[in-house]
C-alpha cells in the first residue's frame, strides 16, 4: 500500500523492554559503547539523555543514550537499562524501509547483549497522529463523533462553551498478541498549534528475546494498528488523507 500523502503521522516508536537486575547493569553500562561502535556509520551522533549524576540503578526502562545520523535528526535509537527505542517521524516513514531500520538496531541488541537463555522481553510499537483542531470555536465532541467511529458524548454537565480539553481512551487485550491501546487527548503540535494527539499502542508480553521473534511480532502489530487506523477514521476523514 503507498503513503497517505497527507497522513496526520507524527512519529513512530519501537520499544523493547526486559527485567533489569543489579547484576545486569554490568553488561548495560558496555552495551552503550559497544552498539555505537556497531551502528556508527549511520549513527554518528550520540547524546546523554539524561543527567550524568543520576546513578544509574534509578534509570531502569528509561534510555540515557540517543544516538541519530545528526543533532535533531531521525530515524534515532536509545538504549538504556533494560530498554531500547526505534523512532522515526512521518516525513521518513515507510512501514518496509523503518521495519529494516528496525532490525538493524534489534539484531546488534541481540548481538551484543547477554540475554539468559530463554529470557523474555516486551515490545511495542506506537503511532502517533496529530489532528488540528479549535477547541475555543468548534465543538470536540460533535467532531469526534462525525470524524471517528466512535460514540462519545456527556449529559451530566450543560454549558454555553464548548469542552476545553480531552483526554480518554480504550484498552483491550488480543489474543496472541497483546494489548492494544487507543487513546484521545488534547495536545500541540511542533507548530504550538492545538488539535487531538491519538496515541495507538500495541504491547507484546513475554516473547522470546531473538531477533526473528520480535520482527514476526512487529509486522503482526503493524498491520493491527493500520487496520486499526483505517476503520477508526473511515469515511470522509480517511479520505481527507489521500
């Protein structure tokens, strides 16, 4: 399938997390150096993420590397304890040219650190989609039910002014794959202009840490979330996308 041209995609993100042990922090801490030097030639760049003070024993799941073909630059990886992320934003984005960009990363992941035989690890892949719109002069709730296939609405509450601020979302658990995650808020763009952030999340649970396991599970994830995408804005909206 090609690329909506005008697709409200902000940014994708590949997560992969697993348990953490003191014993563990070891092989993290030469895990930082040890993939730059394996990935260096597309990623040149790299950048503390977080303050070099704080030990690391507290930053377990949360990256303290970046590391970019550039300063503000995408695609872009992080790794921390117990943690790696794959980001791309929408003006890179091919769901076959990131998925090798991917597999880039997880194969020098799976390479470089010692994962005990058997061990599980969590991923899961995000979409974000930016949708602009005047939360002061229009009414959210009329546009998210004439927009979005979904029914959503109040009628404890009567007011002369239009709702301010939104923030819901839904959690379901599928079948051999995970959780999937859905969710509406109000949010800014890099523009500062407002509008709704939808943040599409599916969560894998307890998949073998290999290489082949994790990108089997990436493309059964993708195509939930496209599907996803395709029947929550389908109609006028999807169309407003071609």
């Amino acid at each position: 399938m090609s690329k909506l041209p005008n697709a409200p995609l902000v940014e994708v993100v590949v997560e992969l997390r697993w348990n953490i042990t003191k014993d563990d922090l070891v092989n993290v801490q030469y895990l930082f150096g040890d993939i730059y030097s394996e990935l260096k030639q597309d990623f040149p760049h790299r950048e503390a993420i977080t303050p070099v003070e704080i030990p690391i024993e507290l930053l377990i799941n949360q990256p303290m590397y970046r590391y970019s073909p550039g300063e503000n630059q995408y695609p872009l990886y992080q790794v921390g304890p117990g943690i790696v992320t794959i980001n791309t934003i929408a003006e890179l984005y091919e769901w076959s040219v990131y998925a090798k960009q991917v597999n880039i990363v997880t194969e020098k992941l799976f390479k470089l650190y010692p994962f005990k035989k058997g061990q599980k690890i969590n991923p899961s892949i995000l979409y974000l989609d930016f949708f602009a719109f005047d939360f002061e002069n229009s009414n959210v709730i009329d546009f998210l039910n004439q927009k979005f296939n979904i029914t959503y609405n109040q009628k404890f509450l009567h007011s002369s002014s239009y709702p301010s601020e939104i923030n819901f979302g839904f959690s379901y658990v599928v079948e051999n794959l995970g959780e999937v995650k859905v969710n509406f808020q109000k949010a800014k763009n890099h523009l500062q202009q407002e509008g709704i952030l939808v943040q599409s999340r599916v969560t894998g649970k307890n998949i073998i840490a290999n290489n082949d396991a994790i990108s089997q599970w990436l493309d059964t994830a993708h195509q939930l979330c496209s599907d996803l995408f395709k029947k929550m804005t389908a109609g006028a909206l999807y169309d407003s996308f071609k």
